[in-house]
C-alpha cells in the first residue's frame, strides 16, 4: 500500500482580541481597528483643512487656534463660527448618518447596491421636506420656524411612509433583494416625479428655495441644523451598535439567526426604522446627497476585509467622503458646487460599476 498523501490543515481562524472591563468584554480584530483608526484620522484632517482654507478669508493654524480659546477678532469669530464650523459638522454628521445607514441596509438585504438612494428612503423624506417648504411658503407662515422645525419632520414622515411600503411591497415570504431594488428604484422615481410636479405650480420664490435645497447643498449649514442631526446621531449611533449581534445574525439568514436567538421580525423591522431614520436626518439636515450611503460601507468592507460591512468604519468613512467632497465640490471649480451635485456626478459610474461586478459574480 502506498501511503495517501497528507491533507493541507485548514487556516487557522483570525483571533480576535479581548479587553475586559469590569463585566463587559470588548473583542475587536487588529485590521478592522487600524483601518478605523486611519479613517478616523483622515477624518480629522478633513475636518481642520475645513476648518482653515474653505474660503476667501485666510486663517492658519495659528489664527484658527487662537479664535477657538477666545482670542480671535470678530471678523476670524464670524468665519470660524458662524460660516466653516457648522458647515464642517454638518458635513460630518451628515456623512456618518449616510455610511451608516448605506452600512445597514446592505447588510440586511446582503446586496452591495441597497442604499437609502436606490431604495426611494432618500426621495421620500424629500417629498416631505419639499411639502413642508412649499406649503410653509405658500400659507404665509414664518419661514425660519417652518425651516427650522418643519423640515425635519416633514423628511421623517416622508421617508419613514416610502420605507414602508417600499418593504411592504417587496416581502413575500421573506426579503429578496433583487425585488426589494426594484420596488426601491420605481418609488424613487415616483416620488421625484412627485417633487417636480409640486414645483411646477408653486411660486417661483418657493420652487427657488426647494429647487436650492434639493441640489444637497451645505452653504446654508448652521447651529440649527447641526444640533439636531447630532442629538439624532447620538441616540442613532447606540442604537445601531447595540442591534450589530442581531444584525450579524441576520446576514446568515432567518434561520440561522433564530437560531441564535435572535428575534427576526422584531430586529429586522429595528434595524430597518434605524436606517431609515439615519436617512431622513442626513436628508433633512442637507438635502439629498447620493454616492456617500452606497460607497462607504463597500469600501470599508474591502478595506477590512470583512463579511459585512462594518458599522464605525463605513460612519467614518461617510464622514470623510462628504466632508472632502464639500470642500473639492467648493474650491476645484471656479464657481462653488453643491455637494449633492459633486457626490451625484461620482456616484453614477460607481453604481454602474456595481451593477457589472454584481452580474458577473452570478454569471461565473
């Protein structure tokens, strides 16, 4: 008899290292935690470029330093706290609010192409807002207070209803992403149709201001913006960590995850109402911004080279996209771009990109 060959042992799994505190146990592996911190250090390079050099008016380092602790004059006050402060946040939060939903919802419909853009989430908070501002203008109420209050909820309810149907439409005995898509991209149209038809027979000063705020812009951003989309992320963001075990388990499919224990309807329908809600604040806060949900947590997931995208690194990563794209969308042309129009321009090819990759994987 001739010996058989020795079989090759299968690769070790990756270990995952342990920090215990107190009873808690934090397990984390090494590449996913230096990509995040490599994020989030570009994040904060981004955020203090935004800070110096976002318009005609120079500041250093020196300058920016000085006017923080209270020694800058009033001219270096108003430019750093009233113009490139809060549009920086916005910006930030903005971004991280769509990473972490794009994060999310791909998880959950395991599909690559699944964002609060394709699945109409974006376009319904903006019929929302777009109602609130439109009929804010034309019943003669206070501008500022229908802004400042109205828009907010008009996006909530707005994309909060299109989800709605949208998932009640594309279940049937389960969730199939390609029919999810699909139902997605034809409520999206419906109601950007439904936008534009509303903008046809307002005034011009309304059609204007919505007009304005659906090109995604942050030249508006302020105080009033930045603190709600901040409280939001800050319940959000817990919220989202918090539900991650649910989330994993849920990417093995129903089966496998009652199998865990874990609730399936129940999660799905949390996780599902989170990124939504992550959406309509980005969306509220800046008006719609596409490319940023789709592709952070895609590139987070191959920078990690994870099984799902992972939830921190695609906010992160959402937070840097927007916050550079602002300022390449403010400074690389002569005159100042959106930042919706920029992040559109990029994210068409991208999606295409996604659409081939997608269907050569299947076809192989």
């Amino acid at each position: 008899m001739t010996d058989s060959p020795a079989r090759p042992r299968p690769a070790a799994p990756k270990r995952r290292r342990s920090l215990r505190l107190g009873p808690l146990t934090l397990l984390w592996r090494t590449r996913p935690l230096l990509v995040a911190l490599c994020v989030f250090a570009v994040l904060v390079v981004a955020f203090v470029r935004a800070l110096l050099s976002f318009d005609d008016y120079p500041m250093g380092s020196a300058d920016v330093v000085r006017t923080l602790v209270g020694g800058g004059d009033s001219g270096e006050t108003f430019v750093l706290f009233t113009l490139r402060m809060p549009r920086a946040l916005t910006a930030a939060l903005v971004g991280a609010a769509l990473g972490l939903a794009g994060a999310i919802m791909q998880s959950l419909t395991r599909n690559p192409l699944a964002s609060p853009d394709t699945l109409g989430v974006t376009w319904g908070a903006s019929v929302g807002a777009i109602a609130v501002i439109i009929l804010g203008g034309s019943t003669g109420q206070v501008s500022g207070l229908v802004s400042r209050l109205g828009v907010p909820v008009g996006a909530l309810v707005g994309g909060v209803l299109v989800s709605m149907v949208v998932f009640g439409l594309a279940w049937s005995s389960g969730l199939e992403s390609t029919r999810l898509l699909l139902v997605g991209v034809a409520a999206s149209l419906f109601c950007s149709n439904l936008v534009y038809w509303a903008m046809s027979w307002t005034q011009v000063q309304e059609a204007s201001r919505a007009q304005t705020w659906l090109t995604g812009s942050m030249h508006a951003a302020d105080w009033d913006r930045v603190g709600p989309a901040a409280l939001a992320l800050a319940v959000l963001l817990p919220l989202s960590l918090a539900a991650a075990h649910a989330l994993r388990a849920l990417t093995l499919g129903d089966d496998s995850a009652r199998g865990l224990g874990v609730r399936v309807e129940r999660a799905r329908l949390l996780l599902l109402l989170i990124a939504t809600l992550l959406a309509c604040v980005a969306v509220s806060a800046a008006g719609p911004i596409t490319f940023v949900a789709l592709a952070a947590p895609q590139i987070a997931l191959r920078l990690c080279k994870l099984a799902q995208p992972p939830l921190v690194t695609s906010a992160l990563l959402g937070s840097a996209l927007t916050l550079a794209a602002d300022q390449i969308a403010a400074g690389l042309f002569t005159v100042s771009l959106p930042v919706g129009v920029f992040t559109a321009v990029l994210g068409a090819p991208y999606l295409m990109y996604l659409i081939v990759r997608r269907h050569r994987e299947h076809h192989l």
